[in-house]
C-alpha cells in the first residue's frame, strides 16, 4: 500500500460527540530499528515482541465544535492531571496525521492517558501511548467513514508510526515486523505486520523481566539518537546487519532453536549500543549496573543451560528473555542475583502479548 491510499473519501457524516477507549502494549525488539530517514521511513527492518502487561490505557471524548476553526483542538490528561508537558508532542502527531485523518480539526477532543508501569522507568512509552492514541482517533474515523478490520490494523499502525517509529510495532500481537525486508514481500516501511511464517511453541508466552536499572529520563532522546546514524561511519554496514540478521531469524523461530536467537537477540542489543558508542557525538548509556546484570547472567547460563538472554533498548535497562518453561528458575535466579542492580529493586514482569484491545466505544 502507497501512502496516498490512506487519505480517506470525502466525508458525508459526523458524529455530535463520542468516546473510545483502547489499550495499546509495548513492545521490544528483537532485531533493532536504529536510524530513520524523512517522515518516520525505518532505515532498516526490526522485528518485535509485542509485550502484554506494560501497556498504556488511553481515551478520547470528542465533541463537534460550535465554529469550524483552523486549529487543533485538545485537552490532555495524563493519569487524572492536566499535563501541559505532553501537549507539544500530541500537537506535533495531530499535524502529521491530519493528512490522514482530515476530520481532526472538526472537533474538540478529551485525551485522557495513564500507563501501567510508572511513568518515569524508562521503559518505553512512546509505543504503546502513541498506539493508543492512533487506535482512538482511527477508531472515531472508522464511525465517520466504514473501515475493514485489515485496512484498520494497516492504518492504525501507519498513523502510530508517525507519532513514534516503533509504535506501529505495537497493534497487533505477538511478533511484528516492520520495515521493507525482500525475505518478506508484503512488508513495508509504512506499518507492521504481524510475522507470517510459522513459529515454534517454545516462543509462544516467551518471558521478558524487565528490570529497571535506571528510571529516570533517557539520556538520549530517540529522534537525537536516530539522527546520529546520519554519516555514522558504520551506518551501511548495520543496516545491511539488521536484513541479513532477519533472514536468519527465520529458520531459528521456525525451529525453535534457542541458542540461535540468544546470540542473535544479544548480537543485535549490543550492536544497537555500539552504534552509540561509535557516532559523533557518542555516547555510552549502559550503566555499571547494566554489565553487570549482563555478565551474571552469561555465568549463570553456562553454568546451568537454562536458555535466559537479554536485549536492552536505547538505555540502561535491561530486559531479560527466556521461555515460560524455564520461568521458574529464571525468576529465582533475578531475584536471587539482578534485582540488587536495579533502582530501589524494580523490575517488571512480562510475558508476549497479543496487541490492542479496544476498551469502549459511546
Ligand atoms: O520508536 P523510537 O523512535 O522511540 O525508536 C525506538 C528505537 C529502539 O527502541 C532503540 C529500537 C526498536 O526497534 O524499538
């Protein structure tokens, strides 16, 4: 599908007022999407894990305005409070998507927004608030003008992907795949898709604790990150990486096979961090604490077989990977040896999900 082809017919009804709700997951990559070019185009494919308890709950009331007006038109809540901070970036997403959805401006909206993991623990939240968020107005636009169930999921992901990149990652369930891959001819760089190859059990209710080294702010924001792979000196090589590394992903979810996708899931974390590390100017945002949850548990894997990995995002946080048949060693063993490194011991435990769901609709 080309971008035009989400512009909608000319409306012929709206709705007076109404509310949606919806609950959109976070989701974690397996092979990282690093780099952007013009309008939230990926640089290279990624493919995710949709996650399930880590979740933002968003709803929308809308209400015809009295006057047609040129400008946008909202209030945001974030967890019951008005939060004039977020507003910038709402503002920001409502302009690029109003091409798309050309009803915004005909309405004042209530965008009221609160996350299941605390605000500030660094785990992402502009996937799931902006899932969220692209769900609600499609949805209202799906009132407006009917929509089938696949353009919908298109669409929804295509709109997220212009409020944060990896958003689009985040509608539907349990492995995403977004960006043009030749492995994969109905790909694209405009929205996920869910993986359509078969995938071995052993990844169904794959596990992921979170823990939260670090809960403050990001020192690096994503769109200050993305840009320094703009003339990084390993840039072509790393997107070259991320098609070859989901070409091999392929036969390792088919197969189940474990020891592959720890070395490519840690391969490709650590490869994410190296690109930091290695553009100008750099930076390092692994913490003590993350190397050494890190090296306990390549110990403890050697040790004991148990097939646990870890990924890491653009920060300091660790997420910890292993199979629901392995869960009840694995938690012992966080327990017993990460949580000390993590602030004030906080960790998060999630499992693959299934994407959004719809709470409501009035
Ligand atoms: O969606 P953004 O622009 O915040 O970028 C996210 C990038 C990583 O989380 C580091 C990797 C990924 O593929 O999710």
């Amino acid at each position: 599908m080309t971008e035009t082809e989400f512009i909608p017919k000319a409306y012929t009804n709206f709705p007076e007022k109404g509310k949606v709700g919806w609950k959109a997951p976070s989701n974690i990559a397996l092979v990282k999407y690093w780099g952007k070019k013009a309008n939230q185009i990926p640089a290279n494919p990624s493919i995710s894990f949709t996650l399930d308890v880590s979740a933002t709950i968003t709803q929308v009331s809308y209400t015809k305005k009295k006057v047609d007006s040129n400008g946008f038109s909202f209030d945001l809540l974030f967890e019951g409070k008005p939060k004039e901070d977020f507003k910038p970036k709402i503002q920001t997403f409502l302009e690029r998507i109003e091409p798309y959805l050309p009803f915004l401006k005909k309405y004042h909206f209530v965008i009221e927004t609160s996350n299941s993991f605390p605000h500030s623990s660094g785990i992402a939240s502009s996937a799931s608030g902006m899932s969220a968020l692209a769900l609600c107005f499609l949805s209202i636009e799906s009132k407006i003008q009917d929509m089938e169930l696949d353009f919908f999921k298109k669409k929804a992901s295509f709109l997220a992907r212009l409020g944060s990149g990896s958003a689009c990652r985040s509608i539907e369930g349990d492995l995403v795949q977004w960006g043009h891959h030749q492995g994969l001819e109905m790909s694209s760089d405009l929205y996920g898709i869910k993986y359509p190859f078969v995938v071995d059990p052993i990844f169904k209710n794959y596990q992921d604790t979170i823990l939260l080294v670090h809960k403050g702010q990001k020192q690096v924001g994503s769109t200050v990150g993305h840009n320094l792979m703009h003339d990084h000196p390993y840039a072509e090589k790393r997107f070259e990486q991320a098609h070859l590394n989901l070409d091999k992903l392929k036969p390792i979810l088919e197969e189940g096979d474990l020891q592959g996708f720890m070395q490519l899931v840690e391969s490709e974390a650590l490869t994410l961090h190296a690109m930091m590390m290695t553009s100008m100017p750099y930076f390092i945002l692994m913490m003590p604490d993350t190397l050494e949850i890190i090296n306990k548990l390549w110990r403890f894997r050697k040790e004991t077989n148990v097939p646990i990995c870890f990924t890491l995002d653009a920060g300091a946080n660790v997420h910890v990977l292993y199979p629901e048949s392995v869960k009840e060693k694995a938690i012992q063993f966080i327990k017993d040896e990460l949580v000390a490194h993590c602030e004030n011991g906080h960790y998060i435990c999630d499992q693959i999900g299934t994407g959004a769901k719809q709470l409501f609709e009035e």
